[in-house]
C-alpha cells in the first residue's frame, strides 16, 4: 500500500480493515484527526483526500492506493499557521480542541467547493453568497463541537476567507 | 509595587494551548506514543439484569487476552461499585463491561469482542421511570449533601386559597454528556507502579480511585491529563475504561489502550437522569407568590444511589411564604445517573421557569415583572443573606439588550410566512463553589514562574486563567509565567465540575503567589483548605436571565432559535475571551436540551436505544444562528480572592426554559415534555 | 468488523462470491461492517470502474454513473437546471464530507437507520431474519408508516432516492445474466415476509447508472425535508415533487414520499387525484390525504401523515406559484 501523507510518501502493510483514521492515528503518529465516533457522525476525523474533505474513519486504507492525504498536521504550523488555523486563533473558535482539527480540516474543504460554485442546501437566488453565515453554517454541519464553539468558528472561516 | 503593569486578570488572553489544539500537536490521552501497545475492546452486555456464567472464546481469535470475571485479576473494592469491573457475575445493567478483549490490533480486538459468546442467565428487568414506581423512595440527601425535602408554611393551604395557581407536570429525558473527545486510557505497568495516560477532570482523584482498587497508594499512581477533550461532567471521576486498561496491561505485560466506542458512552460513563417534576404555584393578582412546591421523580441504579438534586435551585429563587420541595427515586436495571454539566440546576429550572411563565400567562403579568415582584431580600428558606445578588438586574438589563420591550404577551401573534415567532425568557442561577487545592510556585533561573498545579482544562480556559491569576499575584507579566496542569504528581487540585475550578485552584495559586512574595524564598506551596472550609455561610450564587426568540415551521412544526441572548452576573470576569465561549457553549447545550437531546428508552430491552451521535441530536453548526452572551460587572469581595463566581454551568441553566417558553409564545402550545419536536407540535398547530 | 478479502472490480459484471459485497463510498457499507451488522467475506471495490459519468442523453435525458459522488451530482448545472429537485434532495442529505464520498449507486442501496437493525446484539428479521421486529412495540418514532409488514417497518433512509422515485428514474443493473434496467421505484422491496432483502437484486448484480427520463416540466421541482435539527440529520418526512400547471389546471405532476416507508415512496394514488384538477392548496392536500389513505401508523409515528400532507401542500403550492 503507498499512501502520501502531507506530501511524504509511506509504504504500509495493513489489516485490510484498517480505515484511513486508524492508520493515521495508530501507525503514522499523525493524531491531529480525531475519533469521535468512529461512524461518519461527527466530523472530528475529516481529512483531505485527493483534496476532498472527507470523514477518514469511513474509508477503507487498503481501497485508496496512491492516494493523496492532507491533514491538519499538513496545513500549517504554529509557526506559520494556515490562514484558517489563525482564523480558529483569533476568534477563539473552540475550547476543548477535539473537534477542532476537523473542523479546521473541513473548512478547508468547504472553501475550496465554494470557490467551484458548489451550492448547499441553503443556497438560493440567481446570484447568492456562497459564503454568507447561514451558507458558513449550514456547509459545516458536518463537524459536530458539543463545547458550543460554533458562533466563533463562523466569523474564523469568515476571515480565512477573506470576507 | 508595580502600579504601571496592567492587572492579566481581566484581559482576553487567548488560550495558551491554541497553537497546539489549531495544528493538531495536543496530546489527547489515546493520542501518546507508549512502546509495545495492545488494543482493549470493551465487551458490554447485551441485557440489562442476570448473570454471566462463562465467556466463550473462539481459540483461533488472533487475541492477547480475554478478561472476564472468571479470570480477571481481583480488585480491592472500593467506593464506586461500577468500577469494580470484571469482578462479579451480576448484571446490573445494559451495556455494563462485561469482558475485556486485548489484541495486538485495534482492528483485531473489536472483531474478537463482537464474536466473544456470552453464557448468561437473564432475569426481569424494570427499566422505565413513572410517578406511580412502587419501589419510589425519598433519599437521605441528595448531592452532594442537601437535604431530600424541605418544607416551610403550610403549602396546601396556601394553594387552595391561592386567587390564581398552576399545577404542571414537566418532563426532561435521560441526557448523555457526550464530550467529544472519548473516554479513553493507555495503562502501563512499570515496576509494580501504574502509568494512566487518561482522559478526566481530577487526575489526583483518578490516581487514588484506581490506585486503592489495584491496592496501591495514590502516589504510585501517575495520572496524566495535558489536554481533555471534554467532560461536561462525565469524566468526574475513573470511569471504567481506565480500571479495564490498567487490569488489560496487569494480564498482557504490555501496555494498553482503550477507548470507548461512542455506542458505549451511552451507558458506561454516566448520564443526566430523567426527571419528571410537579409544580405547583399559588399567587396573589398581583403576581406575589404564595405557594411553591417542586417534587422530583427521578431514576438511580441497582449498583448505587445517585440522587440528582432537581429542585434544590428551587430552594433560592423566589420569595414564598409556603414552600416545600422533594425528591424520590426509583432504582432501575439502567446504568447509574452521574453528573452532566449544572446537575439539578439544569433540568430543575425547566420546570420551575417554565411553570412560572405559566403562571405569568395566567395572572396576564409580563414574565420579567412576576420575576422581579418576587425577588426574595435574603435566601428564601434559611433566611441569611446573599454575598452578592443581581437577578433583577440581568433581567433588566437582558431585556434592554434582547429587545423585551414592547412584546405582544399573547402567543401566536407573529407570522413571517411559515414561520410563527415568539420570545421566551427564563432566569439562570448556578451555587458559587470552591474545593480546598494546593498549589506550588517556584522563581525560575530566567526570571519566570513556574506555577503548577494538579488541575485540568477541559476547553474551560483553566491554564490561561490561572496564569493570569498568577501573573497579576507576582505582578509580573503573564510571559514570565510557566503553568503547569495536567498530571497527578503535581500539587492536588480539585475536580474541574461544579464551575469551582477558577475560584477552587486560582485561590491555591493566589495563596502561593503571595506567600513566595511573602517569603522572599523561591519557592511556595500553599494549600487553600483551611480558608475553603472556613468560609461564610452566606449564600453564594451567580445569576443570569436568558432570552429567546424562536420560529416555529407551520408547516412541520420545525424548531429554529433565531435569537438567544444570556445576561450573567458572575462576580469578576477573570477572562471576558474564554468566558463568553463558555457562556454560549453551555446555552448551546440548554438549546440541545430544550429541542434535540433524549436518550430515547425502550423499556423492553432496558436500553436507550439512540446510542450514536447520528441518532441522539446535538445541535449542529446550522442549529446556532445570533446568539450572545453578556454580563454585569458585579463585584463581590467575599467569595475567593479573585471575586469570581464560575461560569461553566450557569449558560445551560434556564435557557432551555427560556426557548421553551418562546416556543408557547409562538405557537401557543405548552409542550412540557423535553425536547419540543415536530411530532408534539405538529397536531396542535392551527 | 470482520476480516474480509479486498478486490478491485475489473469490470461492472464480475461475478461474486456469495458473501461479497460491492464497495464504493463506504460511509455505510464500513459503518455496518464496523458494527458487525454486514459481515462480508470479500469486498470488490467498484469505485475504479468508469462509472462516474454524467452524460446527457439524446432524448434530454441524464445519464448518471452509479460511482459519481453526491457532491458532484448536486452541483452539476444540468441537474440543478433541469432536475431541482434531485440536487436540492442530495444537498439535503448527511454533511458535504460524506457527499463528497457517497456515490449515486451506494446512496440507493444504504440501509436502514432503524435502530434495531444497526445494533447486532438485537433482534430484527432484517440483519437476523426470525428473530423478531422489537421496533413495533419500541422505539418507531421515524419508522414506516406505508408499506411495512408485521416482520418489519424499517424506512428507507435516503433523500436522493425520494427525488429519483418522482423523477421517474431508471436503474441500469449489470450481472451475470447480463444486462436490465429496473425502474427505481421498483427496485426496493416491501419487507412483506422476508425484510432481509431490501432490493430486487440478484447477488453479483450492481448498478451501473441511473438514467433520468427527459422531463421537461422538471424544470420546476422541489425536494422539501423535515428533520429534528437544521442539518446533517435524516429526515422524518420529505417530499420531492415536479408539477406542471397550465391555466390553473394540473396538466401532469410528480409526487415522492421520503422516510414514511421501506422504500422511496411514489404517491401515485395522490398524482391520479390531481391529473386535471385545479392547482390549488385544497387539491394538493386532498390528493395527499388519497394517498395517505393507506397509512397504517403505530403508536408515535401518526404525525407523518400530517408531516406529510403538509409537505406536500407546501410544496406543490410553491410550485404552482412559481408557475403563475
């Protein structure tokens, strides 16, 4: 199996059963993607696959030859933070922390299907705003926070962004 | 003295843990790199009441063990009887450990434990709550030491002569804390001694549960806790997984992890009880209250008594000749209640906040008013004094910010296409608390502090708080201090619950701050017990009043909260940055509480059957639309040196009352069964 | 989850062992394997075949390959242009990272949210047929109002598949006895007797593509879901609808329930009441109420029905607004 993670190349010899989040967090010591639930329902393992936001505790290693991972670890540093790491920074925009990666992980995501034009569920008109607070919202509903960090997280991807 | 520098105490200092929680470097307790390490898979059974008589292995299974109570290491018993795990045959609930698989792979362990057979002898169970249990019973106490009932007046009386009375039954469901960061340990053995990489709220706490059941003294305990990911309440005490890791690497000489699947924390580590509570509300037309009385009925466990303390917030809220309040319980074959985030306070003022917008709609006085025209002059059943008290004001202020003014009192007057709209509001109240803590400061070579305590930050803001405290008792500036928290071999700390953890360990830190200034040595320890347990015995709350204005789909009956607003008097804001966060996160919480969250009970298979975040709601990103929080500056000198009053609970406090009651003013519909969902509205809707 | 053999599908008819599963997005395949509900002995990953296409057909039709993500489906302007209400039901559904990995196939054959069925330690006579249904006297608050048995009231949980039942949709099926296409409103079974088989599917068979007929009037349609939070939860009643309005008269109309049945329910019975009737809330309600004729509720999952005929009140009256 050859996997790139983070732009390293890594040959892995895996249970077949192991998803992209347990070989993250259990053979390649990149724990920045979290388990939260383990079945799709929380968000807290999104990476970047292939440059897709998606949730790693669903995918199978061993169906993703070749594959190009991205994860929080891959996204900037404390040094030189990705613009959205900043973002989460300067607005406080989470409190335990364990949702965050995936949050931030997401975001990246969700800014990049903007930037296609991908609507949501809440877009409407001829001419919306892709990114307005309910668009910000509803784009990350995938990403679950229970400590409530959610009203600082929107103005964080906000200024990510730009806007 | 250092008159120039300004104090830290106060500032919005940003998390010092950001950068590593931003970039993913925090270390989570599952998250540490401990040589050999083998994978725990918690077996659970599958009924709720019986016994285990033999497990069944398959021999073949690529495992390093199988633990159960025929085999597992004996443990000396101790205080919590839900630790002690794989020790006896008897079930006494579903979901219960009742095996531990270990394997070289995760991926391997989970498979082994889903194949392992059990040989169990199941016996009737009785898992459901209601008023008429025969096996109701009133408890000495409820926690953590109050009286059961009290009672004062003559309350029947006063009702039946009251000009204008309520008598409702509210009801709030089994909710599960649900941290989003799993329950999860890695147990190492080294030389008789345990290393418990853990994820909790009291590492010293841990270090002497744990270490009493493998009979070992706390300090051969070593607990560690950098970061949690958090607790709510749930993470307390030891729960299961770090007994079940600590005896897996006992058996397999290895260390072991395990983390709880999420389906697990539905039932192992802990819930907030289901409540159903009478109230009954006597009142002059002027809206003076004559008679209160709040009767509870919740559920504890076979294992051990849990009596969640529902209607003690009723205790000092209103002024009332007549009052009287009460709790039963009934032992279930259900998992064992714990605390979740304002324990009693949560659930206890949904039924008494919406019980008296009731009562405002009756008298066809404005909610606030009602409020204020009982506002009691000292606590309403001792009689002694408050510390401080600024319920009216949040109520009068939160109702400038809100917009109260003006509103329409009848229901269901605002329509914007679909939607109804309404307003609602609730009073939020929560105790000020403190627990004796010890802290230590050392003067470094390079001129910083290193200031250590054995205390934890569950997301609360507890590591910047502290070195702001810190900062401004050397007055030095918050760079030159080094805080340390996380690990039990520093100075003991109190548990991170009950919104005592700013005053409980900032009082420790205080105290050796200033007794290394004192001292002119480099080093202090100062251990605050002495003070704690001498402290007045005035009554110390925190206040707080909630607004919210909600839309309600006429056409689905779908719930959205446009608007939720919380005025809070705390005492000092010791970090206005992380203070808000935590504010709205735990009236985010109270909006779970109020509209998503239940732990949905089919009494047949003794189980909340909704075990996974897909099926128990918690409010999502688009669930948070224009929410704030905001507070008085309130002063009060004498509850700990820092006149805060602890802000991690009192958010979720009244503001499910208040959307409730938004919901009534919208559509006229008084659900009083949590959560208001479509299904209960959608009939009733014209 | 147990262990498994991994292939790649070389091509779309390959045949199957008998405990092999097809494997594409994973975020319920993985999900039940990992719960110990779907036990597969091999696992043939299909996602490599080229089946991730949206081509436009000569008819006006679309052609969707059956591994083109969610995601990519509902942002396709061909779609949002021509079928609304299919891009609007995806974008409806789970979170945009399990859109980003469910594919158009997989979404059709998710199984049920039900709680029994996903909890292997229970019974249910869908993942271990003769044991019993404990929905019924349990938890059934979102479980099937049309079309269930005494053995099961599982509801098919998907939203996309609701838009494709009003669309007409054609599934395009590949096996060992070659090709056939199967309407997707006939490719889920009622559980009648046997709930453990939720489509008609032989074993080996797989999806290849769904073909949308042209539908001209598709132009305007909608998907409308109700749910016990703003997002990322399934939905407790939906409805997709298409409608054609010409002088105030139903000339032709499209209506599909969502979380009321095993399947993605066509409202046939509601679409024949409205055929040349008047384009008006009254008419939609009383078709709903035809339809709905058939409900047979259990204890507390009779609110669907008014969900239901609200819905589809709301829905098609929006329509026929926006055809005036």
């Amino acid at each position: 199996m050859r996997l790139t993670v983070n732009d390293v190349e890594h040959d892995l010899d895996l249970d077949p059963r192991t998803t992209l989040l347990d070989a993250l967090r259990e053979h390649l010591d990149l724990t920045g993607a979290k388990k939260g639930c383990d079945h799709g329902q929380c968000g807290a393992c999104t990476v970047l696959l292939d440059g897709r936001r998606v949730n790693s505790c669903l995918v199978l290693v061993i169906a993703q030859q070749d594959a190009r991972v991205t994860t929080i670890e891959g996204l900037g540093t404390a040094e030189e933070p990705h613009p959205l790491q900043r973002g989460f920074l300067d607005h406080d925009g989470f409190q335990c922390g364990y949702c965050t990666p995936g949050q931030i992980c997401s975001a990246a995501g969700m800014l990049d299907e903007v930037e296609r034009g991908w609507p949501s569920a809440v877009t409407a008109g001829d001419d919306p705003d892709l990114l307005s607070d309910p668009e910000i919202r509803e784009r990350m509903s995938g990403n679950l926070c229970r400590c409530g960090a959610y009203p600082n997280m929107v103005p964080a991807i906000r200024q990510a962004a730009g806007r | 003295m250092t008159a120039t520098l300004p104090t830290a105490v106060g500032a919005p200092l940003a998390r010092l843990e950001g950068p590593e929680k931003v970039t993913g470097t925090a270390k989570y307790a599952a998250e540490y790199r401990t040589g050999e390490v083998a994978y725990g898979w918690v077996v659970q059974s599958p009924v709720p009441r019986g016994r285990l008589n033999a497990v069944l292995a398959d021999p073949a299974a690529d495992t390093l063990a199988v633990l159960w109570h025929g085999n597992a290491p004996r443990l000396k018993s101790g205080d919590d009887p839900e630790l002690d795990v794989l020790q006896s045959d008897r079930i006494s609930y579903r979901g219960q450990a009742v095996a531990l698989v270990v394997a070289g792979t995760l991926e391997a362990a989970r498979r082994a434990a889903q194949e392992l057979r059990l040989d169990i002898t199941t016996e009737e169970h009785d898992a459901l709550l209601r008023t008429d249990h025969p096996g109701l019973y009133t408890p000495e106490r409820v926690n953590p030491a109050f009286p059961a009932e009290t009672s004062s007046g003559d309350v029947d009386t006063a009702l039946a002569a009251a000009a204008v009375a309520v008598d409702v039954t509210y009801r709030t469901p089994a909710l599960h804390n649900n941290p989003m960061e799993p329950h999860a340990t890695i147990a190492r053995w080294q030389d008789g001694d345990l290393e418990l990489h853990d994820s909790n709220q009291h590492p010293s706490g841990v270090a002497a549960t744990v270490g009493a059941l493998f009979g070992l003294p706390p300090e051969r305990v070593h607990v560690i806790t950098e970061h949690v990911g958090g607790g709510f309440g749930s993470k307390g005490t030891a729960r299961p997984n770090a007994v079940l890791a600590a005896l897996g690497a006992k058996v397999v000489g290895r260390p072991v992890k395990v983390v709880l699947p999420r389906q697990a924390m539905f039932s192992m580590v802990g819930h907030r009880t289901p409540t159903i509570q009478r109230i009954r509300l006597g009142a002059e037309p002027d809206g003076t209250l004559t008679a209160i009385d709040h009767q509870a009925t919740e559920q504890t466990s076979r294992l051990f008594e849990f009596a969640e303390q529902t209607t003690v917030v009723t205790r000092h809220m209103y002024a009332a000749p007549n009052r009287r309040t009460g709790h039963r319980l009934a032992r279930l074959d259900m998992p064992t209640p714990r605390w979740m985030r304002a324990p009693g306070e949560a659930p206890g003022m949904v039924g008494l906040e919406c019980a008296l917008d009731e009562l405002a709609e009756r008298l066809g006085i404005d909610p606030i008013e009602l409020r204020v025209r009982n506002e009691p002059a000292v606590e309403p059943e001792t009689g002694v004094p408050f510390t401080s008290r600024h319920y009216v004001e949040c109520l009068r202020a939160g109702a400038e910010r809100f917009g109260w003014a003006g509103r329409d009192p009848r229901p269901r007057q605002r329509r914007d296409g679909d939607w109804w709209i309404g307003t609602g509001m609730a009073g939020a109240t929560y105790p000020t608390m403190a627990q004796p803590s010890t802290a230590r400061v050392r003067a470094l070579a390079d001129g910083a502090f290193e200031v250590a305590i054995g205390a934890t930050d569950l997301g609360t803001g507890a590591r910047t708080i502290l070195t702001q405290i810190a900062a401004d008792a050397l007055a030095v500036p918050v760079e030159r201090i080094r805080i340390r928290i996380g690990d039990s071999t520093l100075p003991k700390a109190s548990v991170a619950g009950g919104s005592s953890g700013s005053a409980s360990w900032g009082w420790a830190v205080t105290g050796a701050c200033r007794e290394l200034r004192a001292s002119g040595r480099d080093e202090a320890t100062f251990d605050s017990s002495e003070l704690v347990q001498h402290q007045e015995k005035d009554g110390r709350h925190a206040f707080g009043a909630h607004f919210a204005e909600v839309r309600v789909d006429a056409v689905t009956g779908e719930v959205r909260v446009s608007r939720l607003f919380g005025m809070f008097a705390a005492g000092r804001i010791l970090n206005p940055r992380t203070a808000r966060s935590q504010l709205l996160g735990g009236m985010i919480m109270g909006m779970g509480m109020a509209l998503h969250e239940e732990g949905v009970l089919d009494p047949a298979m003794g189980e909340w059957v909704n075990h996974d975040l897909a099926e128990y709601h918690i409010p999502v990103h688009a669930d948070v639309e224009d929410i704030d929080a905001a507070w008085l500056d309130e002063h009060d000198d004498r509850i700990n040196p820092m006149g805060s009053k602890g802000i991690g609970e009192i958010g979720i406090v009244g503001s499910p009352a208040a959307i409730v009651n938004a919901v009534w003013h919208a559509t006229g519909i008084r659900v009083r069964d949590l959560p208001v969902r479509l299904d209960k509205l959608l009939s009733l809707l014209p | 989850m147990k262990t498994f053999d991994y292939r790649t599908a070389d091509r779309s008819s390959a045949g199957l062992a008998p405990e092999a599963m097809f494997l594409a997005g994973g975020t319920n395949l993985v999900d039940l394997m990992k719960l110990g509900v779907a036990t597969p002995d091999v696992l043939v990953d299909v996602t490599k075949l080229p089946l991730d296409g949206i081509t436009e057909r000569p008819d006006g039709g679309v052609r969707i390959g059956a591994t083109v993500r969610n995601s990519d489906l509902a942002a396709d302007p061909r779609i949002r242009r021509g079928f609304p209400v299919l891009s609007q039901a995806l974008l409806a559904g789970a979170s945009g990272q399990l859109r980003n990995m469910a594919t158009t196939g997989g979404n059709l054959l998710q199984r049920t949210r039900c709680r029994y069925f996903m909890d292997a330690t229970k019974p249910c006579n869908k993942h271990a047929p003769g044991t019993g249904c404990p929905a019924r006297e349990g938890d059934h608050r979102n479980l099937a109002i049309l079309g269930g048995s005494e053995a099961c009231v599982a509801t098919h949980p998907s939203d996309m598949a609701v838009a494709l039942a009003a669309l007409g949709a054609v599934v395009r099926v590949d096996g060992a006895a070659g090709e056939r296409t199967v309407p997707v409103t006939d490719l889920h079974r009622l559980p009648g007797d046997t709930p453990q088989r939720d489509t008609v599917l032989e074993h080996g068979e797989m999806i290849t593509a769904v073909d949308l007929p042209a539908l001209p009037f598709a132009t305007r349609s909608a998907y409308r879901k109700a749910r016990d939070r703003a997002s990322y939860a399934f939905a407790v009643g939906s409805v997709a609808a298409a409608l054609d309005v010409d002088d105030g008269v139903v000339r032709e109309v499209r209506l599909a329930f969502g979380a009321v049945a095993p399947k993605p329910w066509r409202a046939t019975v509601a679409e024949e009441v409205l055929r040349g009737r008047p384009a008006t809330e009254e008419s939609f309600r009383a078709a709903a109420d035809a339809e709905l004729e058939a409900a047979r509720p259990l204890r507390d999952n009779a609110y669907k029905i008014d969900l239901i005929r609200n819905l589809t009140a709301a829905v098609l009256t929006r329509l026929a607004g926006e055809a005036r």
